[in-house]
C-alpha cells in the first residue's frame, strides 16, 4: 500500500450573497426581459447558436462591478491590487448551454447564481485541468475528471480562469439566471 500527497490542488471558493434579494430586484427583471425578447446575439466565435448571455454586448444590464464580487476578491488576494472586473448574466431556459471554454487570460473568474433552483437547475460543469497528464495511467488508476459544485441560490463560486467548465443543456419550467466576471489584474509595472 503507498501513500501519497495532494500537490498543487485547483480550488473553487464558495461565497454566499447575503443581499442576493436586492441584485433580484435590482436586474431578474430586466435580464428575463432581454431573455424573452431576444436582445443579445451570441458572441462570436461561440461554438452554441443557443445562448442567452450580454458577454460581448456593449449594453450591460449589470452596472460597473458590485461591491460584493470586489470583496471576495479581496479576500483572496492578499496584497493590494489594481485589475478590471467585467460582469455579464446568463439565462438557460429552452434549451440554452455553453460549451466546454475556459476565461483565460484572466486571472480568476466567478459565477454568482441570481436565480437557481437546485431541484431543478444544473450548475456548471468544471474538468480536472490535468486530464489529460492522468489518462497516461487510466487503466491503472481511477480518477474523476469533473467537478459540480453543490451550489443554491445567492452563491458566489470564484474559479482559476484558465479551469475548463461547460453550462448544460437546460429544459426547465423557470429561469437559470447568473451573472458572471472575469478578473484582470493589472501587470506590476515598476
């Protein structure tokens, strides 16, 4: 029998957005609006035709960064820093998913669930970035390549951009909504 050691594992940190009641008032309206009227095209480049997102639209309904992503960011990062945060939502309704993509080159990423019934909806779906290093030894060894995070309304994951991750396909009776960011930071110049 050996022993072994875990080294360099990939974390998600989990949040709760404790006025998650607020951002609902504050934009659902407006983002399942956009959603019935069809007013975001999907981004170029974008391998799904089905997709209900603003990320490369100009007219972002989230305005500037809410200070609640800023601070769990800063609860990650220890030092003082100076980056960009640009938000965008999400719906998945009638069939909408994102396929495997990652958001690199940002640094970390983060997927607040605005409007998600865990009895209903699917969260996102994250692969272990060493798979491929690991499928060397699969006839040996047995490892879980994927990861869905046990998430509910109002939670806030923060990832490694550079994780991969896809939206499922989504049938529902209600909405999927999330507002998602990606993290810039500055280089340090001196």
């Amino acid at each position: 029998m050996s022993n072994y050691i875990d080294i360099f594992p990939t974390r998600v940190h989990k949040f709760k957005i404790s006025n998650n009641k607020e951002f609902q008032e504050k934009y659902l309206d407006r983002i399942i609006s956009s959603y019935e009227n069809k007013e975001f095209d999907v981004p170029n480049g974008w391998v799904t035709k089905q997709i209900s997102t603003s990320y490369s639209s100009k007219n972002s309904i989230i305005e500037g960064t809410p200070q609640e992503y800023t601070d769990a960011i800063n609860s990650l990062i220890n030092f003082p820093w100076s980056g960009k945060v640009f938000c965008w939502h999400n719906v998945v309704k009638d069939g909408e998913y994102q396929e495997t993509h990652h958001h690199s080159p940002a640094l970390l990423s983060g997927i607040h669930f605005l409007k998600f019934d865990k009895e209903e909806h699917e969260p996102p779906v994250f692969y272990d970035p060493a798979k491929l290093a690991k499928a060397v030894h699969s006839q040996t060894f047995n490892y879980d390549d994927i990861f869905k995070p046990d998430v509910e309304e109002g939670d806030l994951i923060i990832f490694p951009s550079y994780l991969e991750h896809h939206v499922p396909r989504g049938i529902y009776k209600d909405y999927r909504v999330t507002i998602s960011f990606n993290f810039i930071l500055d280089p340090c110049l001196k």
